[in-house]
C-alpha cells in the first residue's frame, strides 16, 4: 500500500469496495489483501471472485466470495486486483479485459493488473484507471534475482511478449541491468543498498522512475506506462 494513487482511491471513496479477482484454490491472497487495506481503511469491504464456482467459499472475517469474472459480477469497485489471472490469456485478450473491467470501476476506480511467483518474491503490475495504463512497476525480493532483468520471466501479459529488442520494455530491463552492474561498488553492503544508486543512476540516465520516500523490504522500479508500452 505504498502507491499514493492507491491509498488516495480507497480513501476518497464513498464506498470502498475492493474486488479480489481469480484468487485460486483457496483465498489465502484475498484475506492477506483484506487485512491489509484495512490498515489504510477500517471499514474497506473485500470481495474476493472466482469464475469456478467450486471455488467460492462461505465468507468469514468481513470478506465475501462470489462467482465473476472480468465484468466483476456487476460489482462497482474502487480497486480491482487481478494477479495472475491474464498471463493464462493470449497477448490479444488483454485489452478486451481490461475494458471490461474499466467499464465496471467506480468513479477514480483503479485495477491492478499483475504476475508474481509462487512465493510472492517477483512481482510485476501495471496500474490502470478507466481511462487506460498509468504505471508499471516491478518489485522482487533482494536476494531472490542476479539482476533486474530476471524479472522478465514475470512481466503482465501486455508486456511479456514484449521483452525483445525494439521495444520500451526490454530497452527499460536494459538500462536497469546497466546501472546495476554500474552499483558493483556497493555490493558488499547489500542489494538493497546497491539498487538504491542503481536507482539513482537510472534517474540521471533519464529514466523517469518514481522515488519513493519510505524505504522498501523490496527492490522497486516504478515507471510511467509510456516508458514501458508496447512499441505497437
């Protein structure tokens, strides 16, 4: 919850509903997700959809379960979190789906459309509102990658096609790669400590990636859509 956008969404709501869509076998994430938006706001309500109806289970804790899919089960959500539900689709239904859920956003709704590893340590998510992408940001445990570009393997389906020479998004894992090998110095001190002048390099590299004030347990790139979109 550290994306201002976000926090400033479920703040500003007069309803705010959260949908967790296609949580799996069991809704472990969706009751993670609960507990914590409700630091941001006591009275968020989570409801948690799956499009198996064998898999929708009893609500309990103040979460809720229903069967939907990308139309949301005619729920007006604030925030919609969609890990790992797109990357089974081919590359061409991304933006069907992403209209369908736009189209069911409360007003200032935000989607987040995500890929993680099993054990939460690469993540990757763009961030929409109803008009379209806003950010891209890709999060990995320090310890878990040899270099940013490891990430690839998890990019969102908009994008990890797109992981080739000629587009935004491989130019972007390049520069990361660069400015990390760049950051060996710091290596002794850890890669927390070493991402961090990455970071900075990259930024004097002209790469508009977001500071962020608190320090992060993650390494963290955060960019603008256009820095990373696909080329077509």
């Amino acid at each position: 919850m550290h994306d201002a956008e976000v926090r400033a969404a479920l703040a500003d709501a007069p309803d705010p509903l959260v949908v967790d869509l296609g949580y799996g076998a069991l809704p472990v994430t969706t009751f993670e997700l609960a507990a914590r938006l409700r630091t941001v706001r006591a009275d968020i309500r989570v409801v948690g959809l799956e499009i198996d109806p064998a898999r929708v289970v009893p609500g309990r804790d103040g979460v809720s379960f229903a069967r939907g899919g990308f139309e949301l089960a005619g729920l007006r959500p604030v925030l919609v979190r969609a890990f790992n539900v797109l990357r089974q689709y081919p590359e061409a239904a991304v933006h069907e789906a992403w209209a369908t859920m736009q189209a069911a956003l409360a007003p200032g709704g935000l989607i987040v459309d995500g890929t993680c590893d099993e054990l939460g340590r690469r993540c990757a998510w763009i961030l929409l509102d109803s008009t379209g992408p806003r950010t891209l940001t890709l999060a990995w445990d320090p310890f878990a990658l040899a270099r940013p570009s490891d990430i690839a393997e998890r990019l969102p389906k908009a994008l990890i096609h797109r992981n080739i020479p000629g587009e935004r998004v491989h130019a972007l894992l390049a520069a990361a790669d660069r400015a990390w090998a760049e950051a060996a110095p710091l290596a002794p001190f850890g890669p927390r400590v070493r991402w961090r002048d990455a970071l900075e390099r990259l930024r004097d590299h002209g790469v508009p990636a977001r500071s962020y004030r608190h320090r992060m347990r993650d390494c963290v790139l955060s960019v603008p859509w256009e820095t990373a979109m696909p080329a077509n």
